[in-house]
C-alpha cells in the first residue's frame, strides 16, 4: 500500500497517475476502511467478449477470463453496494445495491444490470445445482439495433479476496504475455459536464489512438503517429506526465514508429 499512496498521492500530484483494476479499488478500499466502512475485496472474471483480439470475441465471446479483476463491496447499514472504481470506461461509473436483477442508468445512454446467473463454462450438468455468480453487462445505447443488446461485462463473487491472492493476481495480468495488460499501451479518463457534476463520456487512448464516446455517440479519433506524440498526449489530454525515468524504460517493442 506504501506503494500505491507513492503513486496516486506523492508523484500524482505533480504527474498524475492512475492504474489497474487492484490498484485503483485496492487503495480506494484502503481508504474505505480508514473512514470506518465495512469492506469487501472481491474478484471477478472479465468477459471475454471484451477482448482486444477479434478471434477470441468470435469464438469465445460467450466465457469469462480468469480471475483477473478486483472490485470492492461495502456495507451501508443493511445493505450491500457494489464499488468499482478500476474498470475503465467499462465500469459502472456509479454505486449500486448488490441485489438480483438491478438495472440503473451509468453514464447516460449507457444502461447496467446486475443478475445473479450461472456462466455458461460451469461443468454441472444440472443447472440447478451450478454455482451462480454476480454478472455485470451493459447496454451500451438502449433501443433499437444491435446495440441495444445487454453485453456481459465481467461476473464476481461475494466471497473476499486476501492481499496475497491479489498478489498472484497482478503478477500474473502484469507479467504474462496473453495478459492484456503486456501488450497493450491504455488509458482512460471520465468526461464531466460543463458544471464538473456529472459524467457524460469518456476520452481513451489505446494502443496508436484516442477516441471519445459522449453521451454514447463516438466522436473522431485521432491517430497517433510517434512515440513522442504519444508521450504528449498523455500529458495534455489525460494530465499524465511520464518523467524522464520512465520514458528511458518503455519497452523498445511497444513504442511507436
């Protein structure tokens, strides 16, 4: 945790930064639990039909990775909420009740629900009998079309999570190289309205690109040519600031031409 506090806190005041799933709900859980919250850390499978390879959303879109995300949950009173501050542009954007068969609105148009189902790789032959997990999908513009469909997004459990198991976790998402997060260069940001109240997108760049979703319609992206223009996107746009350090260490085979 020493860690996370030198990165959001201590460089991320004059650098900015943010980061993956187990940091962003590890320490803002941390956090929780300072202020006297009762939390829980929870793991979740993210949908495979999220992926970044279009092969693995054609023939496996229907299954879920394996644990490799983080989520908190926290009790208010008698209730249970679900609290997920580290899944991107992605993730809920508000706090919701854990509770079978919720849908609320996210960041408008975009619609979420929560069921408590079985996926479809549990092995029992009798569905009855079969674990449920927690699924969280979206509907990315509710209506008519394709897109109006309910996306599975990831699933988790109740059950909490121990440091060391998010250990095992991160090192694996960071160090293996089918893990997205080896091969990939992403980052992301919320959109606020003129006020600075409300959220009404989103900004993100991926890989040699930026591209914004507001109020769920896509906007031009911009093509990313340099690893310099790059480096100075991140500054401008998402008020990362890399120091010269970290500039020397980007991976030679990640770099733009």
């Amino acid at each position: 945790m020493d860690d996370l506090v030198d990165k959001f806190v201590t460089k991320g005041i004059r650098y900015g930064r943010g980061g993956r799933c187990m940091e962003n709900n590890g320490f803002f859980g941390t956090a929780l639990r300072s202020l006297g919250y009762d939390v829980r850390n929870c793991a979740g499978r993210v949908s495979r039909c999220w992926s970044p390879n279009a092969e693995t959303r054609e023939k496996l879109g229907q299954t879920y990775d394996n644990w490799n995300h983080m989520l908190n949950l926290v009790r208010i009173e008698e209730q249970w909420w679900v609290v997920d501050v580290g899944m991107g542009s992605m993730g809920p954007a508000i706090i919701y009740p854990l509770g079978d068969g919720y849908e609320g609105v996210a960041v408008a148009p975009r619609k979420i629900r929560l069921q408590k189902r079985v996926i479809p790789e549990h092995a029992s032959r009798n569905e009855d009998e079969a674990p449920r997990l927690w699924c969280y999908d979206q509907c990315l513009v509710p209506g008519e079309g394709p897109k109006s469909q309910w996306i599975p997004t990831y699933c988790f459990t109740e059950t909490e999570f121990l440091p060391q198991d998010y250990e095992m976790m991160s090192y694996y998402t960071s160090t293996n190289p089918t893990s997205f997060f080896t091969y990939s260069v992403m980052c992301s940001k919320f959109v606020l309205d003129e006020a600075q109240e409300n959220i009404i997108g989103h900004t993100t760049l991926f890989n040699n690109g930026i591209s914004s979703v507001i109020g769920g319609k896509k906007e031009a992206s911009t093509e990313l040519n340099t690893e310099e223009e790059r480096i100075q996107k991140l500054k401008e746009v998402f008020g990362v600031e890399l120091t010269d350090e970290e500039k020397s260490s980007i991976d030679p085979s990640r770099k733009l031409s």
